[in-house]
C-alpha cells in the first residue's frame, strides 16, 4: 500500500447510540462509503470515497449520520492554499488531468448581488399582480424592419419565425448522456406544462421525446451527435453551439461507460464508445461559415424555425455577437463562467471565461450602437440562480434566461460536483439503471413546475412595484415608427406591433402605468419628444434608469405635460376607446397605451 499524502475531504461522524444497522446508507451510496463490518456488528465508512451528497443523511431512518468539512489544516500559507497543495498530489499520483462538474466555486465576485433595483412611489404608483392581470410572456427571433398594416388594421408584414414563452425563462441544453433518462424526461415535461422550452443538449434526441417537439431545442454541437432532418424538424428551436461557459474554447466527451443502448441509439454512436466533441466545428472557421451553416439548417427546416448560436463569454463576445447577428442568426445565446457542466477540466473552468453581467450589457451595447439590436434575441446563461438574477439579466438587455444548475438543484442535485464519475446517488448525472430509478420523473417534474411558478410569481411582484421595468406589462410606449402610425390603427394593432417589436430602436418607451399620477410624466416625455430634434431613444436597460428622467431637468416641458395631460389623455381614451378607472382590473388593460409621437 503506497503512502497518501492527503487526507480525505469529508469526515462521517455516526452515532452509535442511533445507528440500528439496517444498511440503508451502504445500498444508497454509489460510491460504497458505507459498508457493514461482520466481525464488530457495526457499519464503518471509507470517508476518503465521501463526496457529500447527502444520500446517505437523508435516507438515515434515525438520523444517526452527519458530514462535515474535515478541519485537519496545513500550515497557513497565503501562496499555497490547501487546495492547491491537494491538487498537486492528487496529479502527481495519476499523471492525469483534474476534472470537475458544474460551474466554478471560487469566491469571485458575483455581479448580480452588487446590483439593485430601483422601487415605485407616490406618483408612479405600483400594481397589485394579485389582482389586477399581468403579462411575463416574451417572444424570442427577429423583429421585422417595419410593420404594415391595411386600413383594418390587419397585419401585412409577413414575420420571421419566433417562439412564445410564458415567462423569460428556459431549461438550457444538458444532453442526454450527461443526464438520465428520467432527468430529461422531466426537463421536457416541464416545459411543456409551462409553455417554456428545454434544450436537448448535443446528444441527439430519443424517439419517445419527439412528442415534446413544440417545446424543445435542439442543439447542432461540433460532433453533429444525432443530427439529421426529422431531429432537426423535431424541435421548436435550433441551436448552434459554439462555445460554452464553463469550458469555453474546448470540446466535450462523453466516457464509453454511459453510452449505453439508449444514449446510443440517441447519439447515433456505437454503443460503449467514447462521444468526444471537437474543440471547433470543422465546417466554421470564419462568419462565412457560420453563416452558411445557419442558412443550411434554415433550408432544412423550410425557413419554419428560429435558429439560436450559443457562445461563451469571452472578452470580443460583443464582436462576435454582431457577426453571428448579420450571419442570419435569430437567437444569440451568451452562456457566462460560472455556467454548469457534467465535465471539463478543472484549470479551464477555473480560469478561463468572464462573467455574463459583463458580457451580456456589453453585447447589448455593442448590437445598439451598430443598429441590429432588432435584429436577434438576446438570451443569457451561466448561474441564473433566483427570479432576481432574471429581472436583472433583463435590465442588462437580455430577453430571456437559461437555467440549468437550478433546474437540477430542484430535483435533488447537491451540487457534489462529480457528475463526471456517473456515479450520482440521486439520478441525476449517471446511466446506471440502479441509480437512474431514483429519480422519480413525475416528481422532478412537478418540483421543476414549482419552481418557475414561483419565479414567475416574484417576476411579476417586482414588477409590480418597480415602475422603470421594460416588461411588456409595464411599459407605455410613447411614440411608434413611421408604420406603425400612418394610419390609425386599432388596439389589435397596437398591441400585435407591441409583440413583434417592443425591442425596436425607434420606439421611445415610457415605463409607467397608466394612471392618473403617471400621465404629467408620460405627456411631458411626449412634449419633449415634439421640441427636440430627434426622437427619444432608450435602451432596455431603463430598468434603472428611466427614459422620463430627463423630465425633472426640464420643469417647463413638465409643466406644460400638467396643463395640456387632461385635454390628451381624455382625447387618446376616446380615440382607442379605453375603460375607465371604475375598477383596478380596468387599468390593468391600458398598460400598453400608445402615444403618437410627431
């Protein structure tokens, strides 16, 4: 036996006097911690195999078992940490590279918790969502240069193709083989209860899970792993993957030992084989290429479908935003550092990649400036972990949000980071059939259900109260482009413009509801758009910075917005024919109020 040099990670303290010895941590530990000694008539653990899970402490019929963090210490030094000296003699004893699971641990600053959210008052008065209806449905894929319509009001633009969510949030892509059958199974399910969508990952999609079509995307990654016309035509969506977050600039690979006959069949691999992914896709090495690859998937999917390109955060992502958008690309997905994997080389998802926050409003920025923002949605990816991250993401310019850590968080996942050993005790990342039965799918469904309900519910709350939200139920549009008011058009109209393109440039927003307290603000925004020399332009990014705040710098506009607020308002009412304030469910429908601007 050769000497250790490190000591194991975890101690597992039992209590004797409530252990019965009933095995139930030896037959639920994948990893045999656990096991019965015969000659003592006592269980006994092998702590160096822990990898705190927490099977074993929740199954425990009498809660006789407990995991700590072992303290055992080395000298203090400020240069070589425990870690690093555990990493070094963990490589030294195998000469092989250090792999981990999902998304980097360091204490790294966390952008999303530096940032806060500006509240509604006395004269931009917040809603009430319990009771008066609100809109969290999105539409992502590109928006029409202009809108026209007939003098009915109907439509005549013909539209590229767009998916409907019913709140700014996705299941992102964790392929099947990384994640169990019943895992998946889940994932789907879900999104088709909430009118969402789930990513299949790059590895191909089984058969049964066709039936969940409507609500799925699904992925073309460099080994092209299942991908052919029906898979293609199987999907809602159709998703490039260029980079990822968490091991941006590298492939992936799948070990032999979970490509078994159904992830097989799926992969369109041989069974046992290792599904490995090229770093690069051979066919791209220029926005040429890419180009012509988004082209390809357009013409096999008879220009039906909206195709998405998936890329890690890295310092040019705003350059290689602006590429993808003119390649033809409708749906860019930036994917940030702290983003999840079933497996990646420690070095890289420690070191290489820079936060979404970053990314993400410089990406937005970069598409304002070069007047393309209408033209792709923007989706952000990598550690959105409540329905506050959400909000945030959309106040730096995001349309919708991916999660996939907290999605498996919410079926059992305790984030023990080795789902790269298939050896989950919950589920979740393995193919043994032992451990895949654990996991009861309509169960992760229901809890994944839960789970996005209850976002959806804190989404509406803060938008309720926050008064500066470019949400599509918060925001009074003070002005429309050139086609959308050459004629008058009726509320049908308006609000079918509003969907296709309430990101457009031209379209000054006002987020403020339509009440009494609001209409000085609104008309003045509407005064200063008649004086100044071109039309007010924000971005969506007035989450925390109004558009109307120039009004409290210009008291003459404002002024003039409280004489002349009740003469408009009573003619634009009767103009669109608006209910009036009886009941606060009658307000709730003129949140979408048009102004029409000169």
């Amino acid at each position: 036996m050769s000497l250790q040099l490190s000591w194991p990670d975890y101690l597992v303290e039992r209590d004797e006097n409530r252990c019965i010895q009933c095995e139930v941590c030896a037959k639920q530990c994948a990893n045999e911690v656990h096991v019965l000694d015969a000659d003592f008539g006592k269980m006994v653990s092998d702590e160096s195999k822990c990898v705190n899970c927490h099977r074993c402490v929740a199954l425990c019929p009498t809660r006789a078992l407990k995991i700590r963090v072992n303290d055992l210490e080395f000298k203090p030094n400020a240069n070589w940490t425990p870690a690093a000296i555990k990493e070094i003699y963990k490589q030294a004893a195998s000469g092989a590279v250090l792999l981990t699971g999902m998304g980097n641990p360091n204490p790294l600053p966390v952008y999303w918790d530096k940032m806060l959210i500006n509240a509604s008052q006395v004269t931009n008065p917040s809603i009430d969502p319990l009771r008066e209806p609100m809109e969290t449905g999105v539409m992502l894929g590109r928006r029409p240069e202009k809108l026209a319509f007939d003098k009915d009001g109907r439509l005549l633009t013909k539209m590229p193709p767009q998916i409907k969510l019913s709140v700014p949030v996705m299941f992102s892509a964790m392929s099947f083989g990384s994640i169990s059958r019943n895992a998946h199974e889940a994932l789907a399910r879900a999104a088709t209860e909430l009118g969402i969508l789930y990513n299949t990952g790059e590895g191909g999609l089984a058969r049964e899970f066709y039936q969940y079509g409507a609500n799925t995307i699904v992925q073309v990654a460099s080994g092209r792993f299942g991908v052919h016309p029906e898979y293609l035509n199987a999907g809602a969506v159709i998703e490039i993957k260029i980079g990822q977050g968490a091991k941006p600039g590298i492939g992936g690979h799948l070990p032999g030992e979970k490509v078994g006959e159904q992830v097989s069949e799926a992969r369109m691999i041989p069974q046992g084989s290792d599904a490995i992914s090229p770093a690069p896709h051979h066919d791209i090495y220029s926005i040429e290429d890419l180009r012509q690859l988004i082209y390809s998937l357009k013409e096999a999917t008879h220009y039906k479908k909206p195709i998405s390109v998936k890329i890690a955060a890295v310092h040019n992502a705003p350059a290689i935003a602006s590429g993808i958008a003119r390649a033809g690309a409708d749906i860019i997905t930036i994917d940030g550092f702290r983003g999840g994997t079933g497996a990646a080389p420690q070095r890289v998802r420690d070191n290489v990649g820079i936060p979404i926050e970053l990314a993400l409003a410089s990406v937005d920025q970069r598409l304002r400036d070069e007047g393309i923002r209408n033209e792709v949605s923007l989706v952000a990816a990598g550690s959105i972990r409540n329905s506050a991250d959400v909000i945030k993401a959309v106040a730096l310019g995001a349309d919708a949000c991916y999660i996939a850590s907290a999605a498996l968080i919410a079926v059992g996942c305790h984030m023990c980071q080795t789902c790269y050993t298939g050896k989950c005790n919950w589920g979740i990342a393995t193919q043994r059939d032992d451990l895949v039965k654990r996991l009861n799918p309509d169960i992760a469904a229901e809890r994944l259900v839960n789970l996005v309900n209850g976002w959806r519910h804190e989404i509406e709350e803060m938008l309720g109260g926050k008064s500066r939200l470019p949400y599509h139920a918060r925001v009074l549009y003070a002005g429309l482009p050139q086609t959308a008011r050459s004629e008058k058009k009726t509320r049908r109209s308006v609000r079918l413009y509003m969907k296709t393109a309430a990101r457009d440039e031209r379209v000054p927003r006002c987020c403020y509801t339509g009440s009494f307290y609001s209409m000085p603000l609104l008309f003045s925004n509407f005064f200063m758009s008649l004086f100044w020399p071109t039309t007010i332009k924000t971005s969506p990014r007035s989450m925390l910075s109004s558009p109307c705040g120039a009004v409290w710098i210009c008291p003459l506009f404002l002024l003039m917005a409280m004489i002349f607020s009740p003469y408009l308002w009573r003619k634009l009412s009767e103009a669109i024919s608006f209910p009036t304030h009886s009941s606060s469910a009658a307000i709730s429908t003129i949140r979408r109020s048009p102004m029409i601007s000169t």
